[in-house]
C-alpha cells in the first residue's frame, strides 16, 4: 500500500513551536553532543534562553526552504570491536550528531511513523514500533530447524544472505531517492529527506583529535537480509538473476554464505554449552577489559548491571540456556565481584545467591542469569499471547499449534531450541498471568485469575454447587452492581472484599489477559524476573537435601 494525498498533506502540514519543542524534550538528554558541543542536558535546561533560537532555525528549514547545512555536521568515533583490530571491518563507527540536527529529524520521524506499519513489510522487524528484530531470529532458526529435517529425508532447501556491508554502506542515493518517489512520496518530503542525506558533513576523531574530514556520495545503514529457496537449479538461476539486478540498482555488495544472522549464529552445535561459548567469550572480554585495580567496589556494582549482565540478554531473549552454563555466567561475574584474576583466587565473604537478592532483603540485587532468562523468555510467551498476528507469532502457531490455544500447546515431537523456550517462558508467564477484567463474559468466576488483591489471583473457597463452575463473572452482575448472592455465604471475606473492591465492569470492553503483578496488566522483566527468581528460591529450597533455613539478608 502506497502513500496517499491525505498522508502527504500531514507530512507536510506547517510545522509548530510547540512541536519542536516536544520533539526536543523526547530526545535523551544525555547522549554525547556533536560538533557544536551542545548536549541535550543543556539544551534542555537552557530552553528559556535558547530555546527562541534553536525553533526559529529549525522552523525555517521545514517550513520553507532553509538550509540544513551547518547542523548537519557529525563527528565519527572510532571504536574497536575485537582487542587487537587489524582491518577497518573491525572497528565500530559511532555518529555524533548536532542535538539541533536531531531535533529536526525527531520532528520528521514522528510525522513519519504512523505511516511506515502500511509502507515496510511485515518481513522487515525494526524501525516499525511494536516490532522487533527477535522475531526475525525465531523465524529464521525455525525454517533451518524445519529445512534440517527434511535434509535428513533427502529434500534440501538454500539459504542466502545478502550482505550489506554494513558501517557505511554502499546505497546509492538516487536510488533511495526513486523508492522514496516510487512510494507516493511528495516530492517536497523526500526533498527534505534527501536533504538531510545529502548535506551530511563527517568528522573523523581518534585519540579526540580531529585527524579527517569528508564529504559522502552514498551510503546508509542497512541489516542483511535473509533468502530462503529450494536447492534446485531452475530457483537458484531465478534467484541469482534478481540479486544482480538489485546490485547493480543499488549499489550493494552480493550475497555470502549465512553462518550467522543478526549476530547469532543460524546453525547451533548439538551441545548448546558449545553453540553459546561465544556468549560468555563476549562477556568475558567485556570484564576482562576493567581495570580491576582501579575500580571500587560501588564502580564493580554498576559495571556488573549496566553492561555485564546485559550482554547475553540478545540471546536468552530467545533461547533456553542450560543451567551448567548459566552457573558459569554467574561464576564468572562473581569472581570480578570479589577481585579475582588471571586465574587468582579471592575469598567469596557471601555466595552469589545472596548477593542476587534485592537490597530491601540483604542482598545487592544483581541478576541471576538462570531467572533473567525465564524472565526474558516470558516476554515473548507474553507477546505470543498479545499479538498473536503478527508474523513470527504465525509461523509458531502454524507449525507447533494450528488447531488449539498456545497456553495448552504440547511440546510434541521435533520440536526446535526455540520452540522448547518458548514454552519454559510460558511456564513463568503462567504464574501471573490473568484477565484484566471487560465485561466479564469470559472470566470463570472459580477458576480463573481475575482478583489481583488476593495472594494466588483466584477464590479458593468451594462453590455452593456444581452448577457455579462454569458460571461468567458477567452472572454476579445486575443492573450495574455486584449481586454475589449465595456466593456472599460460601466466599471468604478476603474473597467477597476482592470481588467487591474492583470497579463494576463496563459492557462495552472485552475481558483481556493481563500480567497480574503490575498494575497495567503489561508484563514487565522486572517483575517477570522476581516471579522467576522467587520461584527458583522455592524449589532450592525444597529439596530434601536442604536441612537448614538460609536467614533473610546478609
């Protein structure tokens, strides 16, 4: 679906003052400043002196024919990906923008992102709110699982990946240019898109010295995409035709062999320890890379949550790790706690366990890597649930799940990593998960969770009869009051207290699921993560070889 004249007049409707101004107090106020030296801090702290000046500029190139050219100055830090790099592939290129430069293109983007859900396909997983680029890897470890097992019956399909040398690459602009117009554009919008492209001025830093400067003719930041065809000649001569067509329209490199996508690998050793080492090599490198001696205990806390422990989230986002290797993780972030290295040994004064409890019960709560990836697992149980078309949720549904609800789905035979991690997500997702209550037609009154006051969600009490089991909570409402009636005899007073204290529900609204543990009804990690962990707590606890009680605290 194309652009439409309606799309085109909002687009390019007069920009306002106090639609710069949102748009520059959305923007983060703590990224590094560009060339100008100006942060989003001061920016926005200084409003009342500069705020007059920073809008008259930015309004006179949207609204009329400005130019764009001094702010659109950027500088470019260097930074290596590996200890040692040896090529320029192995540095990681960082653009310092201008914060009014910024401000203009947040401006252009909040115009522009109701549209893009209609103009980007649903293949394409970033830069359209609500999607995201995990879903992707599902998808694409599903159909190697899927094309693995008919490899083993003698069928075969390819995989292809186009590589889009990434960092700066190699679009030409005339030909996003022709797309932007191809689209239904106007060509007022993809002037000034193409503006913003084109003035674009690079400043090279290394060491914090500028040491270059230049003006780019092409390039702009593309993923690599992912081709899947059956391995036959006729396909592959299709194919291969298209591709080079496309190069040579666009500029790009051509496809490479797909040994990893979106940065995990696309086929997985039978040991998952083995296939995930590259995990712990990154956090490992990551720790490796502190300055043990000059760091204090507080400045090891904040390290430890803010990047080590968030390294191998990507992955457990997705996949189950096995517990040997989450233990590992854990080991591994502990011996830095305690200023352990190079193969020295430090006395551990608390064990890990205790030090992963929040601070409210002694502990310092850093995460336990086996509950933060349930937690995270959850998270795409819970999207599983909520959005149930979109794509990737589709593809699960059609091959695991096409004739039932996936809250009952069964594991079955052949199933993927994925698949199984998906349901060990579910598993955490179902110890909160309720209904956030509409009309109440689809809420059993007995057994469902539909009372957030109460400690497990639902009544516990018996009912007076058979016939209540199945009864709507819709049954216990008249004339817009609650009427429990015999419930009010059988019910404990917790229970009636509940059942009394919610809002009488509107018929308009359907009954939704809702993550109990917060007052949205959203699941959130955070609180998916404590569900996790306490439940882990519960079962080292009750195993009969735990003969003593740990004390609460440190």
């Amino acid at each position: 679906m194309g652009i439409s004249e309606e799309d085109n007049e909002g687009l390019m409707r007069r920009v306002s003052e106090d639609e710069v101004r949102r748009a520059a107090f959305d923007l983060g106020a703590m990224k590094a400043p560009g060339p100008d030296g100006f942060s989003g801090k001061f920016c926005h702290s200084a409003w009342s002196v500069v705020g007059d000046q920073v809008v008259s500029s930015i309004m006179e190139f949207l609204n009329g024919n400005g130019s764009i050219e001094g702010l659109n100055e950027t500088n470019i830090v260097i930074i290596p990906k590996v200890d040692k790099p040896e090529s320029v592939k192995q540095y990681r290129p960082i653009s310092l923008c201008n914060f009014s430069y910024k401000i203009v293109f947040k401006v252009m983007v909040n115009r522009l992102k109701n549209i893009l859900p209609r103009i980007v396909s649903e293949q394409q997983r970033a830069f359209v709110k609500g999607r995201l680029i995990q879903d992707n890897i599902v998808i694409a470890h599903e159909v190697y699982h899927y094309s693995k097992n008919r490899a083993s019956k003698g069928r075969f399909e390819l995989a292809m990946k186009i590589d889009m040398a990434k960092a700066y690459d190699r679009v030409e602009w005339d030909f996003l240019e022709k797309v932007l117009l191809k689209l239904g554009f106007c060509d007022g919008w993809v002037r000034k898109v193409m503006m913003c492209v084109k003035s674009v001025k690079y400043n090279v830093l290394v060491g914090g010295r500028l040491v270059a400067d230049f003006v780019p003719k092409r390039g702009l930041r593309q993923d690599d995409s992912l081709l899947f065809l059956n391995a036959s000649k006729g396909d592959c001569e299709v194919v291969a035709d298209i591709l080079r067509r496309y190069c040579e329209a666009s500029g790009i490199s051509e496809a490479c062999n797909p040994d990893r996508y979106l940065g995990l690998p696309t086929l997985w050793e039978r040991s998952k320890k083995v296939a995930l080492s590259f995990v712990k090599d990154k956090m490992m490198r990551k720790i490796e890379g502190w300055k043990y001696n000059t760091l204090s205990q507080a400045g090891r806390e904040v390290l430890i949550k803010s990047v080590a422990a968030t390294v191998p989230g990507f992955s457990m986002g997705i996949f189950k790790f096995p517990k040997g290797f989450c233990k590992e993780l854990d080991a591994a972030l502990a011996r830095f706690w305690w200023g352990s290295k190079n193969g020295e040994g430090k006395i551990h004064w608390k064990a890990w366990s205790k030090l992963t409890r929040p601070k409210r019960d002694g502990g310092l709560g850093f995460r336990e890597f086996e509950a933060f990836n349930n937690a995270l697992l959850a998270k795409m149980a819970w999207r599983l649930v909520t959005f149930p078309n979109e794509l990737w949720a589709r593809v699960i549904k059609g091959i695991y799940f096409p004739n039932m609800d996936f809250l009952i789905a069964k594991k079955g035979s052949r199933a993927s990593w994925g698949w199984s991690s998906l349901l060990v997500g579910r598993d955490t997702l179902m110890l909160g998960l309720g209904w956030k209550l509409g009309n109440g037609e689809s809420i059993k009154i007995s057994s469902d969770k539909w009372l957030p006051s109460l400690e497990n969600f639902h009544i516990n009490s018996p009912l007076p009869s058979q016939e209540w089991v199945d009864k709507r909570v819709a049954s216990i409402i008249v004339n817009g009051k609650w009427s429990l009636g015999l419930l009010k005899n059988v019910l404990s007073k917790e229970e009636v207290a509940a059942i009394e204290s919610l809002p009488v529900p509107c018929s308009v609204f359907q009954d939704e699921k809702a993550w109990l543990y917060e007052n949205r009804g959203e699941y959130s990690v955070k609180t998916g993560y404590h569900v996790a962990k306490g439940r882990l707590d519960v079962a080292v606890s009750s195993k009969p070889s735990s003969s003593f009680v740990i004390p609460a605290g440190l």
